[in-house]
C-alpha cells in the first residue's frame, strides 16, 4: 500500500498541478490528449482530474476499451455458437452484457444455452476436461496485453491434446486505430497518453512511428501522480519543441516490452487482413488470427457456415462510435443516463468497465 499511496498523495498532487499550470499559461493553443486507455478515462474521472486542469487542456477519450470496440456482428457470432447444440461458450465478464441485434450473451444464457464467463482463460481448460462430449468456445477478446494468455491457453490445449477447445478471435492491436484516428479530418488530437498494460507487453517501441505524427507520447501509468506527471512531460515537451516517446510508467514498461510473451503471441498469431472495429469501421492489419497450421482449433472455420458476417450499425440513439473515435464524449449523448445505463445499456461504451459511459456514469459527472 506505501507504494500505491505515494502515487495518490496529495502534497505530490498539488506540487505537479502546480507545475503544469504555470507552464500552461506559456501555450498558447489548446492541447487535446487522447488517454488512450480506458483505465486511464476511469481514474481520470474517479480522482476529477480533469476539473483540476488548465481551460486550455481537455482530454479526447480512446478506443482502448477492448469490450467497446468489438462490433455487433462478433458479438452476434458469439451468439449464434452459443445457441447451437453441445456448445459452451466462455469469454470473460464484461462481453455477457453486450447488446447486439439478436441480443447479449446473458440473454442467450437466459435461453438455456451454457454461456460461462471466466476470471482466467486458463479456466477453460478445466471445463474442456469435465466435459469432454461439448464443443467448448472461448471468445477471446483484448490489445496486446491479454493476447498473450490466450496464446498461453492454446499453448496448454496442443500440449494437453485437447480436442474439444475451439477459439474465437477477437484480439486486436493498438497501433493500426491510433494512426487511423491521427490520419482522419478533421483531427484534435496533439498528445497521447499511451496504454500502460499494452505497453507492458509489446513495449513503448511499438509508438515509435507515431512520432511522424509530430505529437508528444507518453506512457503513462494509472495513479493520479502518474497522470498528471504525464500531462506536465506533454506540456513541456510542446513548450520545449521537443517532441518525443518518453515512458513515465518506467516501473513496468520498458522499450523492448516483454519478449517471451511476444515469442508466445508470434508462435500462435498473425494479422488478419482487416478487423471490424465498432464506431471505426475496417481497420487494415489490425486484429489477430490463429495461423494457419493451428486453423484446427479455429471457431470462425468449425462454425463458418452458421456465422453471419455482415456489418451491424449500432442503435441510432446511442453515440459510442463517435466516442471510440474521439470526437463526442458521453454527455454529448441525449440517451446518456436516461435510456441508457450500466443496467439498461444501450451501447458497449455503458456496459465495459473500461467504458468512457461507464466511467461518467459511475463517477456522476454531468457537467
């Protein structure tokens, strides 16, 4: 606990609020950060930062949201393998919720279908085991930080010669919306706050070719000290005309990253030609697949001819899409608490506990 209250102490908090408020006034423009993770979107909420800062800086909240960005007719393929005979489909927690336009996966669960949601995907090699006369589906969702395990689990499955494990993959990348965000018109963005666990993972070199983006990048971690450290290094870099990859979150995240979980995920994985993204559309080489020689294991191949694979538009009261792609924020929303809450949700924004909807609601801001 001493470390994590070093990083919310408030003398600390007050010394770099400070800082960035002096060196604010030297800017003359506005400076919009995207956080890029939904965990950052969260504590920022949670702790208020954003009504601690200068008028001249403002947050553009990001795709990092691995639940949000998932399109309805993935979601709609989840359900449709969960609706046939002898199947269990397994994914993790947030995705039961998520409406689609035959319905979330709690209500295929509601309807009789063994719909299963797991703390840990290793988890799934139990229930394989226990029911060895099921076809049992994992729905694999996340960036780079939760593809590792799910190449763990396949790992498990060959070296087990488990045969009744399939998988759906949804796993996606970070870089390819980033710089599909940074390249559309028009565009606010002038800094990024990097996601910390991704980064973990594949390392902060995976941005360096955003820095043809001439914008300050920095990976930051998820405590208010870390926060606003990182915004006082963006202001400073713009002050300084020093544009660069800087890591504040130096704890955890190297350059390099995490090169046997890389290993791992590169043993099992390769880009997909596109991905579906909600509220982006098709993004080029910007999700995962299993590579060919583990194509067995492929759900997408062993339920193709039952898998609807049209493009689903979302409610037309709800606006998640403009919010994954940083151009409205969920108070732009007429149906944002009202129709649309965490337990009526119309959209996957309200539904994620990493969603921008979700962190607004929970933490009451409404102005």
């Amino acid at each position: 606990m001493l470390l994590i209250d070093s990083f919310r102490d408030k003398d600390k908090i007050i010394g770099i609020l400070k800082k960035i408020k002096l060196q604010a006034e030297k800017i003359p423009y506005k400076i919009n950060i995207m956080e890029v993770c939904g965990g950052h979107t969260h504590s920022i909420m949670k702790y208020g930062i954003n009504k601690l800062l200068p008028s001249n800086i403002d947050f553009i909240h990001g795709p990092g949201c691995p639940v949000c960005v998932i399109p309805k007719n993935r979601i709609n393929q989840a359900y449709d393998i969960a609706m046939q005979e002898d199947v269990i489909l397994l994914t993790l927690g947030d995705m039961i919720k998520i409406p689609s336009s035959k319905g979330s996966l709690a209500k295929a669960r509601s309807e009789g279908c063994d719909v299963r949601f797991l703390y840990s995907p290793l988890e799934a090699l139990k229930i394989a085991k226990e029911n060895p006369n099921k076809r049992v589906v994992f729905f694999a969702i996340g960036f780079e930080t939760t593809t590792p395990m799910t190449a763990a689990l396949i790992d498990r499955v060959i070296l087990e010669g488990i045969r009744n494990l399939f998988f759906h993959i949804n796993h996606v990348l970070v870089i390819p919306p980033l710089k599909a965000l940074l390249d559309s018109k028009p565009c606010n963005i002038n800094a990024l706050i990097a996601p910390s666990h991704v980064s973990v993972v594949a390392g902060a070199k995976i941005y360096k070719e955003l820095l043809d983006y001439n914008i300050p990048i920095v990976v930051g971690g998820f405590e208010p000290v870390d926060i606003l450290d990182s915004i006082l290094r963006i202001i400073e870099q713009k002050k300084n005309n020093d544009i660069k990859l800087d890591i504040e979150y130096s704890r955890a995240v190297s350059m390099d990253g995490n090169l046997k979980a890389q290993e791992l995920v590169d043993k099992y994985f390769c880009v997909r030609h596109s991905f579906e993204w909600r509220g982006l559309g098709d993004i080029e080489q910007s999700g995962l697949r299993l590579r060919d020689e583990f194509k067995y294991l492929d759900a997408e191949i062993l339920f193709d001819d039952i898998l609807d694979k049209t493009y689903i538009n979302d409610n037309k009261a709800c606006i998640c899409g403009e919010i994954l792609r940083g151009v409205a924020k969920p108070t732009d929303c007429k149906v944002f608490g009202k129709a649309c809450t965490p337990n009526n949700p119309l959209g996957s924004c309200m539904v994620s506990s990493e969603g921008a909807c979700a962190a607004y609601y929970k933490y009451k801001d409404v102005s």
